[in-house]
C-alpha cells in the first residue's frame, strides 16, 4: 500500500494520476477535474459507467464560481450552513465542466469535504491552479464503500497511485445530493442532513420526487452491496430467519436491540450503536469485514424516524439483491 503525503498526493494528481483520499463520509477516488484522461481513468479503475456524474471537490464555497452558476438565493444559504461537511449540491455548470464529469449534463454536483488532509490537499492543487477534483467513493462499482485505507487497497492494490491516509471516516455514509438548479432544492439521494434540517437553514422544504436512473450518484435500487447475501430484517422475522442461514454456512450479524442467541455456532455477533451517527461510522467497516467470513449477512432493521433515513437507505439498497433462502 503506498501511503502518500498531501505534496506526493498533489503532485500526482496534477501529473494526471488517480488517488484516494479521505473525506468525512467516505474514501474517495480522486483525480483533476479539469483533465479529461484522469477522469475517464477514474471510470475505468473503479468500473464505473460512464453514464454516471461524478461529484467536484473543493476547497471553498468560493470554488463553486470556476464550475458553476448560482441562480438561486437559497443555494448559498445550504452552503454557508453545511459547508464544509456532508453535502453535495447540483447547480448549472460553467463551460469550465468536462462533458466526461456531468455525462454530458447541463448540470454539475459540487461539495466541500470536511477533512483536515483533503483541505489542505485541495488547498495546495489550488495554488497551482487546479480547482477541484472528481472523487467518487473509493470503491469498486456498486459494491461496499471505503471508510478505511486497508477497504481501498482491498479493491484497488496498485492500480492507483496511492493513498492519502485520513483514518476512519466519521460519518462513513455518503454525503446527502440536493439539486438546487431549480427554484425549489429535490434531494436526489438521502445522507445525515436531513430535508428538514435544510429546511431551517434555508426556508424551503426539499422536495422528494422520484430521481431518475443515473440522475446522481448511488440512485440505483441496488448498491453498496456486499459480496454475500444481506437481509434487513425486523424483529419478527430475525431469529428464525438467523437459525435457517447458519445451517447453510457461517452468518454475520448487526443488531442493536436483539439479545445475543446462547449458542452462537456459525454466527459472527456485532452490537451496533443506538445513535444513527456513530452506526453510519461503522455500518460499511462491518460489511467489508463480514463479507471475508461469512456466507450472509442478517441485519436488524434501524428505527423509522428521519434520523436513520439514510442508512436505511443504504441498507435497502444493499440488500436489494438478495433473495429470501427456501425454509429447510
């Protein structure tokens, strides 16, 4: 694994390489925003269809003048409030925006990262004049996202240039998507700020309307999956529903509020956290570690209120593609 600096990080990506670097929602695969070979190695490395648009990282709500426009009052309003931090914004784009980025759009997303490295790596790269970079998560497509350095070498070894080590990430789930190109802010996908915490900021309630496929990154039905089967259960179904997978190989368990089984033959046992924070912190290091071990994954499905909104967005995606074993 080669772990980089903030200068070997910048001078990489300004030779046109790929990096990951750390964020506080999840690990990034990071390349120059304005150079067009980068960015489509970025689609290349990590599999990802070119059909996607990807996400620009800046320095500063300044920054956003290089990429985009600003046609409404309320966008800077989320921005002053929520930045830097967890929230990524669509606005029109400038003529700035390589085709390669927005997947021919007229649109562009753009966020501040709250991270102490990443600042000052985008710190450094504007200073010789590059004003952000792609940096989708740091994953192969549709699988697991990266909150650790060891989950990004797991998927990507040397394929890319290196690593920008941050630690964990204190969010570990992906930043909230709110397209403010209109009069009115529509989230387009679901993180920890929520629609009526936008609210306060900004007067206007986001709206919810259903987002097209490819609209904006992680909008699929089914994504951030694990490698095994992953059920999200309530408390009705979860033991016997635990009791026929272990017959069929070992089982990784998430719970929060059911009792440890007295006999845990082929079960893998995590308590997660009550508070839907530090459970996003968590969830994916989890996931990345069960997949290793077991054959399926059984997890207590998190509590209804707008809180844990996003990981149940999350989890409902991750398991969208598994299917109910046959009773034996």
């Amino acid at each position: 694994m080669n772990l980089l600096t903030v200068e070997s990080a910048a001078q990489f990506l300004l030779s046109g390489e790929v990096v990951a670097i750390p964020t506080e929602t999840v690990y990034g695969l990071a390349a120059d925003a304005s150079n067009d070979s980068s960015v489509n190695r970025v689609f290349s490395v990590k599999g990802r269809p070119l059909s996607h648009p990807l996400i620009i990282h800046v320095h500063s709500f300044e920054d956003i003048f290089h990429w985009a426009f600003i046609d409404h009052s309320y966008v800077e309003s989320l921005c002053r409030a929520y930045w830097p931090g967890p929230l990524t914004i669509v606005l029109r784009k400038s003529k700035s925006v390589l085709s390669s980025v927005v997947a021919g759009r007229d649109t562009v997303a753009i966020r501040v990262p709250r991270h102490s490295l990443t600042t000052s790596l985008l710190d450094r790269l504007k200073e010789r004049e590059c004003f952000g970079v792609v940096a989708p998560s740091a994953n192969l497509f549709g699988r697991v996202s990266a909150t650790l350095p060891s989950h990004v070498f797991d998927d990507f070894g040397c394929s890319i240039a290196g690593i920008l080590d941050g630690g964990y990430c204190s969010y570990g789930v992906e930043s909230t998507i709110v397209d403010c190109s209109g009069s009115m802010p529509r989230i387009l996908r679901k993180g920890h700020i929520s629609a009526d915490a936008m609210e306060m900021v900004c007067g206007l309630q986001p709206e919810s309307s259903p987002v097209a496929k490819y609209e904006a990154p992680g909008t699929l039905s089914s994504h951030y999956a694990p490698s095994v089967p992953l059920f999200l259960v309530d408390m009705d179904d979860f033991y016997d529903l635990l009791d026929d997978l272990r017959k069929r190989g070992p089982v990784g368990v998430l719970a929060r509020t059911a009792f440890m089984p007295q006999d845990l033959t082929d079960i893998y046992w995590t308590r997660m956290p009550d508070l839907a924070v530090p459970y996003g912190c968590r969830l994916y290091e989890r996931l990345r570690f069960f997949e290793k071990l077991v054959s399926a994954i059984v997890v207590e499905m998190p509590p209804s209120d707008i809180s844990w909104c996003h990981i149940i967005d999350r989890l409902t995606k991750a398991a969208c593609g598994s299917n109910k074993y046959p009773k034996t």
